[in-house]
C-alpha cells in the first residue's frame, strides 16, 4: 500500500453530517479543470454524496459486525457466522446474485501465550504472538536475548546469535520498510541457529502495544516461535543489553497450525443494465487477525465497500455495467480468497474493468490512489473532480490491493484505493486497540460517498475505462 498521501482539508464535520446541511467545498482543495463529459453525472454523484454524507448508517453497520462477531481470523466460528451475516444482509438490502464463493483456507490456533524477563528482575512482556508461527514445548523457551537493530546488524553479531532469543528492534519508520523484520525475521534468525525471535511491534509506539501479522519461515528453514513485543519492552531489553547485562527471557506459547478448513468469499452485485459481463469490482477483506475486532483492517473496507453498491440501489441508479462486491476472505494469513477469486474468474479477467480495494483504513485526510495507463488516469482524475465536495478531487498514485491483484494482474485491470491516513491506520493495525470506537462516522460515509461515485461513472460511461 502506497504510503505517500497528500495532505488534503476537510471540512466534514459530525455536525453537518447529523444536521443534514450540504458540505461546504473545502478551500484547500485542487480541483481540476470542469469537464464537460461528467455533465449526465453530475447529479447522480450529488445524490450519492448527500445519501451517503447524511446519515451514520454505514458506521453502525460497521459497528455491529464488529460488535457481533468480534475479531474474525480465517477458520474461525466468528468469520464464518459473519459471513453468513453478510449473504444475509445483502440480500435484505436488495443487492442480487447474492452468493458465496468456497475456499480452502489455512486454519491457525494462537492459544496462550506469554513472556518475561527471568533475569534481571522478573517482569512480564506485552507480546502476541506471529500469525502462523510455532510454538514453544509447554515449559516454554528460556534463553538470553541477543538484540539487534536490523539483518546487517545480525550477521554481524553471528556468533552470538546460536542458542539465543534474537530481538529486532528496528524503529517503525514506514510500513513497507519495517514490515520485513516480521515476516522475515524469524527465518533470518533461525537460520543463524537462534531458538526464538522477538519482533518490534510494527507500528508507531502506541500504549505499550505490540502488533501482530503473518509470518514466513521459507523452505528448509528450521520454524522457530516468533513473537511482537511491545516498542517500550522492546527498549528496556536493549537499554539493559546497552549497558552490559545479560537478559534471560522466557516465551511460551501454544501456536499451531491445523488442517485446512473451508471459507468462502461473498459475493453481491448490482446487475449492469446493458452490459452486465463487464465487471466494476470493488470490496475488502471480512477477515482479521485475531485480536481487537478487525474494525480498520478491514471490517471498514467491506461495509464502504458494500454501501457504495447499497445506495446505488436505494437511489434507482443502475449503471450500464454490473458493479461487484465482493468480500474478501483470508487476506491476512494465506490470500486463498483473492487467488481462487482470480482462478475461479480466470475466462472473464478481462472483462473486469476496473478493480477497487479499500484495505488502508478510511481515516481523515484520506486520498484515492490510482494505478493504470495514462489515459485511464485522465478520466479517473476528471471524474475526482465530483468528488470536490468531500475534499477527494485529487487522485493519487498507489492504486491496488492484495486481493484485487491477482485478478487486476490477469486482465490488465485499472486498479484504485481508498487510502486513509496511514499513521492513525498503523497505530492500531493488528493490535487489540482495531476498534470501531477509533473511526468516526463521518469518516465512514466519505469513504462510501467517494467509492460510490467513481465506481457508477465507471460502470455508467459509455466507453469502458481504457487499460
Ligand atoms: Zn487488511
């Protein structure tokens, strides 16, 4: 996920939204120039905008799946009953062709799990473990901690490391960057011969919070337990290594991986009036980790996602295209969803025009990110120009997803994504703290205001979008 957005204003406040009062234009905002073609969907886009930026329905939607099924790892009783929620509730909605599409889907067990310094003076550590990693004999793990701030500084440090618990404590500085020590770094370690890893939680420094996600071991790599730890433990371990001592640690955990079950992706359209074979795909993933309630990543992506197609419906704007919701299943540890998508759709890739994944969050200042050829991007950024009213007129690089990508990759699919404020996103991201007390309602109907207009002028244009 692009991590470069623009600062962009807005003025959307609570208030407004509650009171129903049209959105004031930012002054803040560059909009392109007036283009003439956008003229038959002008008025569409206001309905869309004020339907959606008037009400917090789309909040309490999120509010209840998040509320009732809580977090919703792939293989888990709570993803499966969301996913039959969903079916359920599209079809209530009115959405058609309401299905689901099955899966095999890895199924992994976190169980108990915990941490201390032994010595110096017993303390307990704030860990989770790492989403598909071993886990320790039921003694646990007992070893000394060597501390290192990147791989270069582990192979420097190579004749220490045998025998040890390695600790990256790599400072957060983006995403993209950081993300590496996670799902890399208990390989890196146990192939040097280390007997655990303890990761850096991925993420700004938070109330002492340490952040989980998947892991990779690699082939004939030996699978050592791995775990994030907490930025503040993090550093006391390496303030007591700094100054000379030793640091005995014990990990205990009950990770383990067990057969695959089955899961499914769901699936609702809005039936295109004329050319319902061309696809406008638009969705995120309804699974999680397994801690917090998965409201950010990525309940939100889904219900945006789901009410841009929803108020097409309950406004009578059925565009030329069909438009396609689907969620995601099992994003986070395995993308079986969006390669049996991709596999199950293989004789018709190149008939989705245009694929979008709101997989960043949907906090303020938030952008549409763009990925596609230059003459796709001319009438995507006219077609932002609508979106002036909520401060998203300017389109951004970084358009993509992990689940539309293997589909958008077969058929040379133009690819979008809503991008929320990626430091809010990634204070909370895989931690306890992925609430939906986090996001404001406001933020939630933009986003569905913003993905609502850009995917009915794309289904709704007489030409498709060119690839
Ligand atoms: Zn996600």
């Amino acid at each position: 996920m692009s991590l470069n957005r623009r600062t962009v204003l807005v003025r959307l406040s609570l208030a407004t939204l509650l009171g129903g009062a049209l959105l004031v234009p930012p002054a803040h905002t560059q909009v392109p120039a007036r283009a003439a073609w956008l003229d038959p969907y002008r008025e569409a886009a206001t309905r869309l905008i004020h339907a959606s930026t008037t009400n917090d329905f789309a909040w309490r939607r999120l509010a209840e799946v998040t509320d009732t099924y809580g977090h919703r790892l792939s293989a888990s009783e709570n993803l499966n009953r969301a996913i039959a929620w969903a079916v359920e509730t599209m079809k209530s909605d009115g959405l058609e062709n309401v299905r689901t599409e099955p899966v095999m889907v890895a199924r992994w067990v976190r169980g108990r799990e915990s941490a201390e310094i032994i010595d110096p003076p017993r303390h307990a550590l704030t860990i989770l473990g790492l989403g598909g990693s071993v886990g320790t004999p039921p003694d646990g793990i007992e070893a000394e901690v060597v501390v290192v701030s990147s791989f270069e500084d582990l192979r420097a440090r190579v004749a220490d490391v045998k025998g040890r618990i390695v600790l990256f404590n790599a400072p957060f500085t983006t995403y993209g960057d950081t993300v590496t020590y996670r799902t890399s770094g208990a390989r890196a370690a146990s192939q040097l011969g280390a007997v655990a890893a303890l990761i850096r939680g991925v993420g700004p420094t938070g109330l002492r919070t340490p952040h989980t996600g998947s892991l990779q071991y690699g082939q004939g790599v030996a699978p050592i337990p791995a775990a994030s730890v907490a930025a503040e433990d993090a550093d006391r371990i390496a303030r007591l290594r700094a100054r000379g001592m030793p640091v005995r640690v014990r990990l205990t955990m009950d990770a383990r991986s067990e057969a695959d079950v089955e899961s499914a992706n769901v699936v609702g359209e809005v039936r295109g009036r004329e050319r319902p074979q061309e696809v406008v795909l638009l969705g995120g993933h309804l699974d999680s980790w397994d801690v917090g309630t998965g409201a950010s990543d990525d309940a939100v992506g889904c219900i945006v996602t789901w009410e841009a197609a929803r108020l097409m419906m309950r406004l009578g704007l059925r565009p030329r295209r069909t438009v396609r919701i689907v969620l995601w299943t099992n994003e986070e540890n395995g993308l079986r969803g969006a390669t049996a998508y991709a596999a199950k759709h293989a004789a018709h890739a190149a008939d989705h025009v245009f694929a979008l994944e709101s997989d960043s969050g949907v906090f303020e200042p938030a952008s549409l990110g763009f990925s596609g050829s230059a003459a796709a991007r001319t009438l995507v950024r006219d077609i932002g120009s609508l979106l002036a009213p909520i401060s998203l007129a300017e389109i951004v690089g970084g358009g993509g997803g992990a689940d539309i990508g293997p589909i958008a990759q077969a058929g040379n699919v133009p690819m979008m994504a809503y991008l929320g404020n990626s430091a809010r996103y990634f204070a909370i991201h895989h931690t306890p703290a992925d609430t939906v007390e986090r996001i404001a309602p406001e933020e939630v109907s933009k986003a569905a205001a913003a993905i609502a207009v850009m995917a009915y002028v794309v289904a709704e244009m007489p030409e498709r979008l060119p690839r």
